[in-house]
C-alpha cells in the first residue's frame, strides 16, 4: 500500500542544483572541453591550511568538539558574532541576541517557523532564492511574488501595494542570490521602515555580506536601539571560511524570538555541528586580513565577468555581483533548453532564470545565473569564448 505524501511537500518542486546535476550524469566531457560548472555557489577549495589544523586539533584534543552543546550555540562563538557585527554595522548587539544554526538555510526555516504557518503570506522579490520559495511551498506558507525593477532593485511602493493582513514577512537578500545586486543602505532602510509600519517583519539575509564591494557597512539598521523589534538578520560562515560541509550560520533577532527559535532547532538537529562552530570562531579570530584576499579575489572575478559578458553579442547583464551574475541570453531557445544545449555544446553547467521566477513569469525563460565564484578570471575567460561560440 502507497500511503499519501505530504501535499505541500509533494508540490514543492526538485532542488533545482539537484536537477541541474542530473544533466550531466554520464556525460562524458572531451579533454579539451571540461566541465565549467556555475551551477551552484560554493567555494570548490577547502579551508586554508591553518583553519583545517585548528579543526584537526580541535577533533583529537578537545573532547566537548563531539558532545552535543547548547541549542543556540557555542557561547564563545555567539560573543564573537555579537562583538564583531556590533563594530562593523555601528550598532549594539548582545550574545543573547545571536544563535548560531546549521547553515544559513536552516536559519530562513527557522525564522519563518516563529513568524508564519498554512495560509500566512511572506513576501519575495524576484528573482529569488529557491530554497527560500521551496520552505515555504513545505510550510504551506504563500510566497507573494515582488517583481524588481531596473538594476533588479525591489520597491517599497510596490511591496506596501502586496501587504495584507495575512503578511508576515518581507525577505531581502543582499548581496542577492541569485542577481548578485548589492542593496543601497537607503532602500533596505525604506524596507524597514515600510515592515515596522506594518507590523511585520524584515527578514534580512546577508550571506555575501563578506564580499560586497562598498566599504563600511552595507546599512544602518542596527544603529537602532529597538532593531530587534522587527529585525531578523541571517548570515552564512560557508563562504567566507570555506566551511560549506560543516553547515554553520548565524541568525540574529531578539532574545524572546530566539527562545522560539530553539524550539525549532532543537527538534530538528539539537544542536550546531561543534567542530563547525569551533572552526568559525578561529576564522573569526584569525583570518580576517586572508578573507580580505578572498573579497578582493571575487571582487576580481566580477570585474572580469562584467567586461566579458559586455563583450559578448546579444547578452544582457541584469545584475552582477557577490557571487552571481544574472544575465538575459540571445538564444530563441527558453532558458532550461539552452542551458542544456550548453552542457552538451558548450561543457558549461548554469542555472536557468525559471529556477528562481514564478512559473507564470515568462521573464525566467530568458534568464540564466552563473555563479562565477567557482571559476578564476582565466576559467571565465575560457567561459566567455564558450559563450561566445553559442552566441546566435
């Protein structure tokens, strides 16, 4: 007997890097013709070597690295985020207002898990993060759409027009997955100031927040004494430690939401990977002029993308930026079949526009993302010529 699936999970559709991977399963790629995946944003390198040491270290030596610790998180770790987020954004923020969480994903379920459920409305610019549609597919919780404007920049106006008494929630990513835009301090201040109107909350997600190419901070929200009353902040140690496999990332929010929070987590993975939080607090402690080498290195990446994409006949750069750039392609073709005549012409693994729009936003099928991180400036370079060779 085949017993009934879950219907909101049922309806959620595959993860897309998943999908993505599936075409190139038994493919095989002529030597002169590599795989160029820009498939997914991760950094392909381990962690320095010094990093790797303190983990090793940690593992062999420190016994409490393989016990369950707090719900919330390692004490020390929490200080740190809280020390260093207040230096860095002009703000005061306590440890108790930190809980670190098994990737920066885990902690967007657990904030909409204390903001929202069945029949509650949150709202997404677009294009948006998939993981973020597919929670709340999972949760039963209706993603609103706000399409973006020039420069893929959300609007306030637009966003107040889509507000209802079922809202819950707006979400912003900056740095943006996938456009790669960097958010103007103004505009996140507008969104703020729009969701304390509405008794709503601002989920801010800055997990590219290490590669943003402004100096200072990205914002002022958390000069704000009371920035906690509406204010819930996400962030990831992947990127910037190389730490992708340990799934280690940090929410920040009140202490009374934060007690909610633990409930979520608790049932769900009790408790942070300890050798994970115990290599982000080393990275914290000890490598922030190599992060710096790593901002400038993607910084890099980016110039030679935007050069190269500008260059090529028929293509247009929508946004560009952190880790992505998200581009309208020439071909007559819709997005997911020209990204598969590129796997099988060209070697080159990209996401498809569809994968981050609506089904019923014909924009998608122009669209592509590259998440050019994965590649260094020769490696895009080699790109473009491949791009260039499809090029109608």
């Amino acid at each position: 007997m085949i017993h009934p699936l879950n219907p909101s999970l049922a309806a959620t559709f595959a993860p897309p890097v998943m999908e993505a991977r599936r075409w190139i399963e038994g493919v095989t790629f002529p030597p002169e013709r590599p795989l160029i995946n820009v498939s997914q944003a991760a950094p392909v390198d381990p962690p320095p070597l010094a990093l790797r040491q303190a983990i090793a270290e940690a593992a062999l030596e420190n016994p409490a690295a393989h016990l369950y610790g707090p719900v919330l998180g390692n004490g020390d770790l929490r200080a740190e985020v809280a020390a260093q987020w207040s230096l860095a954004y002009g703000g005061t923020i306590t440890p108790a207002q930190v809980a670190i969480t098994q990737g920066c994903n885990q902690a967007f379920c657990a904030a909409i898990a204390t903001l929202a459920g069945a029949g509650d409305e949150v709202l997404l610019p677009t294009p948006w993060y998939f993981n973020h549609k597919m929670w709340l597919d999972m949760a039963g919780v209706r993603a609103v759409p706000l399409p973006t404007g020039p420069g893929l920049l959300p609007d306030p106006d637009h966003a107040a027009a889509r507000i209802t008494p079922a809202t819950r929630a707006i979400v912003l990513v900056t740095p943006n997955n996938p456009g790669g835009v960097e958010y103007p301090a103004d505009l996140v201040r507008a969104f703020a100031d729009l969701a304390r109107r509405h008794g709503i909350a601002l989920i801010l997600d800055e997990t590219y927040r290490d590669f943003d190419a402004r100096s200072g901070a990205p914002h002022d929200l958390f000069t704000d004494p009371d920035w906690d009353e509406g204010l819930i902040q996400l962030y990831s140690f992947s990127k910037a430690y190389r730490l992708t496999g340990h799934r280690v990332g940090a929410i920040l929010a009140s202490q009374g939401r934060l007690a909610e929070v633990e409930k979520f987590l608790d049932t769900v993975a009790i408790c942070p990977g300890q050798l994970g939080q115990i290599a982000a607090l080393w990275g914290m402690r000890n490598l922030r002029d190599w992060v710096a080498g790593e901002r400038a290195e993607i910084l890099s990446r980016r110039a030679a993308m935007t050069a190269g994409l500008a260059a090529l006949p028929g293509w247009e750069t929508l946004g560009c930026g952190a880790y992505f750039a998200y581009v309208a392609h020439p071909s007559p073709l819709p997005a997911p079949d020209f990204a598969k005549r590129l796997v099988a012409e060209a070697s080159v693994l990209a996401l498809p526009g569809t994968m981050f729009m609506p089904a019923t936003d014909p924009a998608g099928a122009r669209q592509l993302r590259f998440a050019f991180a994965n590649i260094d400036t020769a490696g895009i370079a080699e790109l473009m010529r491949r791009l260039a060779a499809l090029t109608p």
